[in-house]
C-alpha cells in the first residue's frame, strides 16, 4: 500500500487532505511556487547582464522579503544623508563606517607594501577599494543580486570616504591615524605623496570631487538596483 506523505516535511497523512497538519504547508500553494519555479527554469537564456545582475531568487518567503526592504530603507536614508554631506563635514558624519574602511585602508598598505613605495602608499586606498568589490563580486557569483547591491553601496561610501583625504593633500589639516596631520609630518599624508609624486597637486580638489561623485552615483545605482530586485522578488513571493 502506498502511503500519503506531506511533499514538505514528509509526515504520514491519514487520508486526502489540503494541508500537512504537522507542518501546516497548505498544497495548493506548494504547488504554485514549485510551478513558478519550474517555470523561471525553463525560460529561454536571457542576456549575461541581466541575467547576472537582475536575477531575483523565485519564492522567496515574505518575511525574508521584509527584513531586505528594511535594510535598504537604512542605506537609502544614511546613503543620502552621506551624499548631501559637504566633502569637509563628511569625516565627522562617517565616522562609524570610517572605522570599518580603515581597517582594509591599512591592510592595503601592508599588503602592497612589497611593490615599492609608490605602491604602498597607494595601496590604502586601494584596500579599501578592493575589498568592497570583492565581496560585491562574491554575491554576483553567488547568484545573491541583493547582497551585490550593498557590496556596491559600500563601494560608493568608500570612494566617498577617501575624497576629503584627497581634497586635504595640500592643506594638509586633516587629523591622521596617529594623532597628527599632514603639515606636522612630512612624508606621512598619503595623498600629498601621491600627487607630489605625481606632479599633480593642483587637482587635489578637483580629483577629490571626482571621487565624490564617482561613489555618490554608484551609492544611487545600487540603491535603485536594490529596489528593484525587491519588487521584483515581491512579484514572485511564497507567503509559504
């Protein structure tokens, strides 16, 4: 004899029933989300770009849903609030983020601290740069498009946190980590390397906007990508 089980939790059901009454999974709709999932399945290829950067998970649960909205309704108001803040209050404002990105900031230099020293002053911009894309890039491979999206908000506050650093390689009044400035020791201030070396220290300004609009628009981007992944996810929902 054959024997009903729950297609969920596989529990023995006494006879015909709509729902398992050890799990509580209601048929019907077990049957629609595993038909809407068949189906985005057997849809034809898309192109490689919308198929890595729009794909939204089919059936994701409400409440799964929920708690991502909630969290982009956090970086869409602190990343304008950072996007409106003038470049010379912007340290006093990030000050919390600061702390994270300081952390890849100094891991940079160590780690291109062995391809000389143009490199290794460079290099701390470059981790905290580097890092960011990276783990928006993990997501993208890992089919997680929403998790991309605050990968690459977080690329934009970084290059929105190194602009007053940049903006600063003149006046050098910017406090460093160590309890100095630029102007009280030479040869520390990194953007004043750079750009001396450079022969470019007239553009410190105007390369520190540059770097402001640049993660101003990719916090935007990813702002807008995450919204709509969400509806897009709502579209598809499971209230399973």
């Amino acid at each position: 004899m054959q024997l009903d089980l729950c297609p969920k939790c596989g529990h023995i059901l006494s006879g015909p029933a709509t729902s398992c009454p050890h799990c509580g999974v209601i048929f019907a709709k077990l049957v629609q989300a595993e038909a809407r999932k068949k189906q985005a399945d057997q849809q034809p290829e898309e192109g490689l770009l919308r198929r890595l950067f729009l794909y939204a998970k089919p059936g994701e649960h409400t409440v799964v849903i929920g708690f991502k909205a909630i969290l982009l309704m956090v970086l869409v108001a602190y990343g304008l609030k950072l996007i409106f803040t003038p470049i010379l209050d912007f340290p006093n404002t990030s000050w919390l983020l600061h702390a994270v990105n300081l952390v890849f900031h100094e891991a940079g230099h160590v780690f291109f601290s062995p391809f000389g020293r143009f490199l290794h002053v460079l290099g701390g911009t470059l981790g905290q740069l580097i890092i960011p894309a990276v783990v928006t890039c993990t997501f993208l491979w890992q089919r997680d498009t929403f998790g991309a999206t605050v990968g690459a908000w977080w690329l934009g506050e970084s290059f929105l946190d190194i602009a007053p650093y940049i903006n600063d390689a003149r006046s050098g009044q910017l406090m460093l980590l160590g309890g100095v400035t630029g102007s009280e020791v030479e040869d520390y201030h990194d953007w004043e390397v750079l750009l001396t070396k450079l022969n470019m220290m007239q553009y410190d300004h105007t390369l520190a906007r540059l770097s402001f609009s640049i993660g101003s628009l990719l916090m935007l981007s990813a702002m807008l990508w995450g919204s709509y992944l969400l509806w897009k996810g709502w579209q598809s929902r499971s209230s399973l």
